[in-house]
C-alpha cells in the first residue's frame, strides 16, 4: 500500500488512524484514503477509496484488519461502473464482472481460493456472447467456444490440463466448416483439414507431435488436385507437384530438408514454359529465367543468398532489352543500362545501390542527351546537355547536386546564347550573349 506523502488525522475507537496517500508527481492530490489499526500500516481496516488524479472515485472497497473483503468496485472518471470484485479474505471469491464505459457487460467469471473456476465469457456492445472458456482450477478444460454476432459457433476447441487436446473446428459464419485439427497436449497431431467457404475439402496433411508428415494435398474449389507433395519431420522432401483447375501441370518442384533444390519449373496455363530456376545452397542461390506465354524470355536473373547477385536482364514481349542491372550482394552496383523498343536510353554507374561516377542519357534516335556525374549519389563535377542535333545545349558543374559557377546555353546552331553565374545552387547572375 502506497504511504507516500501520508497525513495521520485524528485516533478513533479501536485505535484507527485515517491515512491519506498523494501522488507522487502531483504532492497536491489526494490519491488514496483509508484507515490503518493501531498505527500498523498493514492493517488496513474499513472503508477504501481510491481517486483518479481529477479526484473521481475510482476504487471502492472494505478492509478487515489487512484483508480485502466483500465487493470491490471499480469506476470510470464519469462514476459508471468499470469492474466488481468479491474478496473473501483477499482471495477473489465469487463472480466478477467487467463493463464497458457506456455500462455494457463484456466479461464475467467465477473465482474460488482466488482460482478461475466454470465460465468465463465474454460478450459484446450489444451484449451478444462471443466467447466462452470453462476453467478447472485456473485451466482452461473441456470445450473453448467463439462465436460470431449471429450467435453461431466461430471456433471451438477441447482443452485438458490446460492444453488443447481433441478435435478443433473452426467455421465460417453461413456454419460449414473453415478448419478441423487434432490436438495433443497443445500440439497438432492427427489430421488436420481447411475447407472453402463452400465446404469442399481445400487441403489435408498428417501431423506427427507439431511437425507435418506425410503427403499434403491441395484441392482447387472444383474438386481438382491444386497441389501435392510429402513432408518428413515437419519439412518438404522430394517432388512436389502443382496443376492448373483443368488438371494441366502448373508447377514441377524438387525439395530437400524444406528448401528447393535443382531444377524447378513452372508453365503457363496452355503449357508453355512459364519459369525455370535452378537452385543450391539450400535453396538461397539460383539462377532464373522467366517467359511469357509464348515461351519468349521476359526476365534473366540470379540470386546470392537469396538476394540480386550478378546480371538482371528483362524483356518485353517481342524480345527486346528493357533493362540490363548488374547486381552485388543484393545492391546495384556496377553499369544499369535502360533500354527503350530495344535502343539504350540510359546507363548510370552504381557503387552499392549507389549513383557513382558517369552517367549517359539518349534520344530515342541513339542521339546522345546527357552527360552527368555523380558521387554518393549526389550531381558532383561536369554537366553536359545536348540538343537532338548533336549540338550543346547546355553545361556547367555541380558540387553537392547543386549548381556552381558558370552555365553556359547555346541554340542548336552552336552560338552561346545565355550564360548564367550560381553560388551553391542560387542563381546570382544572368547575362544574354544575344544581345552582346
């Protein structure tokens, strides 16, 4: 009990003292108020009260020498009731319940010895019951239920000795059924099925104490075998197989330990090659190579410890460069060329994801745009612009990405036509050559 900043008033009968405790940060404001016998503060006996810092009630309850008992209420700031308590010789004894601000009932339980024992159950705004759990000495045992608004079941579990053990179902709202497992001391073993909201059967597999074993299969919504392949010690071992909703081949995988391994395809849905990668390392390098569904190339690509490692290559559908990226340990670095219907558009040197270097823009005539340099990611040193034609359209430099010293403009002809003067990006002077 919190005696800081306590005020002993007057003595009565039986040798009670009134103590009254403040808060802490606010030395000003009565916190709590209660009386001890016999000047031991641990002998709290009568009437409590607790206060909210804008001095509300907030707790209410009686002592008897020490010890909580009967009902303890506590309130909102507004004075509705937030919780009640029955203490029987400071153990929770009896029903306790739980309100909402607006004076809804969300939670009740029952406590012997201080113990959660029968139902807890828990309900919403509209006072609609949304869970109930039964408890056997403070352990959930026997069925857990959820339920939707409508009152039907959402989920339900059996417990025993604190753990789900026994058949779980989970349902969807119009009552079939979402999932069905089976427990053992709080692990998945036995079988364990989802459903489409339809209730045809989406996937099955076999758990052994937690970790999946056995052959696992997928449905499509049809009825179709989506997918199959086997588990071993919780882990995907050997092919596993996946088909479109027509019974085509969609994909052809190979695993060892849960990590793909070899040569892995996939196919479009009119059984053209749609991927191929091969994989090492435990699934974490490999090299792919994607195709549209005429079986052209569209992307070329590696990864080293699963991240962008060595030459990115994509494609449009006719076959033309869209992009050419060297990759490092997952950052671009090295020369990313861009490409457009097939002609080099841009070219930008990367040092670890980042602008280093010279870098080269181009008309869609292979004309030359511009010439740039960057360090750290930033405009650093010479800057060129041309015109369509050939001609210097403009240059200057940049320190910092931002303009210095003098920029000179010049018409498609070559005559210099404007030179401007900046000082740390700000333009500080302009001239017109023209009118020279």
């Amino acid at each position: 009990m919190l005696l800081s900043g306590l005020i002993g008033l007057c003595s009565f009968a039986y040798g009670q003292t009134l103590i009254r405790t403040y808060y802490d940060e606010f030395p000003s404001i009565k916190k709590e108020e209660y009386h001890i016998l016999n000047g031991d503060s641990s002998q709290v006996d009568g009437e409590y009260k607790m206060f909210s810092p804008s001095g509300k009630v907030i707790t209410t309850g009686t002592f008897e020498k020490g010890l909580k008992q009967g009902t303890f209420t506590n309130y909102y700031e507004d004075g509705s009731i937030q919780r009640e308590t029955i203490y029987q010789n400071d153990l929770r004894e009896g029903l306790t319940q739980v309100f909402d601000a607006q004076g809804n009932k969300i939670q009740e339980a029952t406590f012997i010895n201080d113990t959660l024992e029968g139902e807890l159950k828990l309900y919403d705004t509209s006072g609609v019951l949304k869970a109930v759990t039964t408890f056997k000495k403070g352990k959930p045992e026997g069925k857990v239920q959820e339920f939707f608004e409508t009152g039907a079941v959402k989920e339900e579990t059996l417990y025993a000795g604190g753990k789900p053990n026994g058949l779980t179902r989970q349902f969807y709202a119009n009552g079939n059924i979402e999932l069905e497992a089976e427990y053992t001391n709080g692990l998945l073993n036995g079988f364990y099925k989802t459903f489409y909201p339809s209730g045809q059967l989406e996937m099955e597999v076999f758990n052994n104490r937690g970790k999946r074993a056995g052959t696992v299969k997928y449905y499509h919504e049809n009825g179709q075998l989506k997918s199959t392949g086997k588990y071993e010690d919780g882990s995907l071992q050997g092919s596993f197989l996946a088909y479109y909703d027509d019974g085509s081949v969609h994909k052809e995988l190979k695993y060892t330990d849960g990590y793909r391994v070899g040569k892995n395809v996939e196919y479009h849905l009119n059984g053209k090659l749609k991927y191929e990668g091969v994989f090492t390392n435990k699934g974490m390098n490999a090299k792919i190579t994607e195709y549209n569904d005429k079986e052209k190339v569209i992307l070329k690509k590696e990864l080293l410890n699963e991240l962008p490692h060595g030459q990115w290559l994509s494609y449009d559908d006719k076959g033309k460069l869209i992009t050419d990226i060297m990759y490092q340990n997952g950052k671009r670095h090295g020369i990313s060329k861009v490409y457009e219907k097939g002609d080099l558009i841009s070219e930008i040197n990367y040092a670890f994801d980042n602008k280093q270097g010279e870098a080269k823009t181009y008309y869609t005539n292979r004309q030359l745009e511009s010439i740039s340099n960057y360090k750290l990611d930033r405009l650093q040193g010479p800057f060129t612009k041309y015109h369509k034609n050939g001609e210097k359209e403009y240059e200057g430099e940049y320190a910092r990405n931002k303009r210095i010293g003098e920029w000179l403009y010049y018409d498609k002809k070559g005559n210099l036509t404007q030179k401007d003067t900046y000082k740390a990006g700000e333009l500080i002077k302009s001239e017109n050559m023209e009118l020279n």
